[in-house]
C-alpha cells in the first residue's frame, strides 16, 4: 500500500513540475514593453506565449518594433524589443531551437544563410533591448518588475574594429564595445553601469 501511495506521489509531482503556469496576455505585455522605448510603446507587435505555451502573436503592432514576452520556462525574466528588420533573423533562431539545434549549430546554419543573402539582414545597424530581472522582482499577475537592468544591442552583419572604431572586449561600464566583430552576428553591447542602490 505504501509503495502505490508513493508511485501516485510521484505521479502528482511530475504533472506538477511538467505544468508551467502562464501569466496574461495584460501581464505578458507589460512585462514585455519594458524594454521598449518610450516612443515605441504604443504601436510595438508583442510577441507572448498561449496557455499551452506556445509563442503567439498577442498583439499586432504597427511601427517597426517587436517585443518579445519572457519565456515561462526558463527561471530569470528576459524580455526584449528589437526592430522588425531582425525579425527573420531572430525568428530563425527560435525555429532552430525549437528543432532541437544546438547553439554552435544554430551560428553555423544562420551564417550560412546571411552568407548566401537567404536570410537577409539589415544594411545599417538595428537595435534590440534587451531587459532582465530576478523571478523575485516580477509580479506574475500585474507583470510589473523591480530592480530589472537593460542593455542595448546594434546588429549588423561584418562590423569590424577597423570600421567602428569600438574595442572588442568590454572596457569601463557603459562603453560600447564590437562582440563577434567581422562575423555574420556582428553587435555593438552597451550596457549601463548598475544604479548604485547603497544610498
């Protein structure tokens, strides 16, 4: 009797850890938005996941943004805006995750395909913004966030050192640096220093 009420134990957990709950459509945009410009706000595509998790559009936007939704799954909240023109390329990401690629995998079939001009990118720098915050500072039913830090992302395929004139390794905070430089996920990283909170 006691290994049958241990085995139904075990049973209830797995449905409980294999079940991720999912915020609102509300909650998930505006979690979402808070990485989106002010000017953007209003009129920005949002992408966010159903209640079978999932990825949908939840809103239809109208200006050239695209917010994307933190991913229930995974445990810190990630949120992100970037400019329609890298949508193919980010699309092309999630679909090769979805299929299992591995990230190595992943670099090597979009760098192929930007090579071959399959995926086209945009000519001149796009800019994505990213936000992230700790699962303790979110609140899961008005989508709010605390404490969340932001970074700023330029991507264009093949910048070079040379050409930008930016360092390729980090330098004081907030610099702007050139990751990946003269290859096909070329990006200028800026980061802002962290708020000091010991006041």
């Amino acid at each position: 009797m006691k290994n049958v009420f241990l085995l139904s134990a075990l049973i209830c957990f797995s449905s409980a850890i294999g079940q991720t709950k999912i915020p609102t459509v509300e909650s998930q945009i505006k979690t979402a938005l808070y990485a989106c410009p002010e000017m953007y706000k209003e009129g920005a595509k949002v992408l966010g996941y159903n209640q079978d998790g999932k990825l949908i559009t939840i809103r239809e936007g109208n200006n050239g943004m695209v917010c994307l939704a933190d991913d229930p799954n995974k445990e810190r909240i990630s949120v992100s805006c970037y400019s329609d023109k890298l949508e193919a390329y980010m699309a092309r990401g999630r679909e090769f995750i979805a299929e299992g690629k591995t990230e190595v995998e992943k670099r090597e079939l979009r760098k192929k395909e930007i090579d071959s001009e399959a995926l086209l990118m945009p000519k001149e720098p796009a800019a994505v913004y990213v936000v992230n915050a700790r699962q303790e500072d979110h609140d899961f039913e008005t989508g709010e966030l605390k404490n969340s830090r932001i970074r700023y992302v330029l991507y264009r395929p093949y910048m070079t050192a040379e050409e930008t004139g930016l360092p390729t390794q980090p330098g004081l905070p907030g610099m702007p640096w050139l990751m990946d430089a003269n290859t096909h996920r070329s990006h200028i990283m800026i980061t802002p220093p962290a708020e000091n909170k010991s006041n």
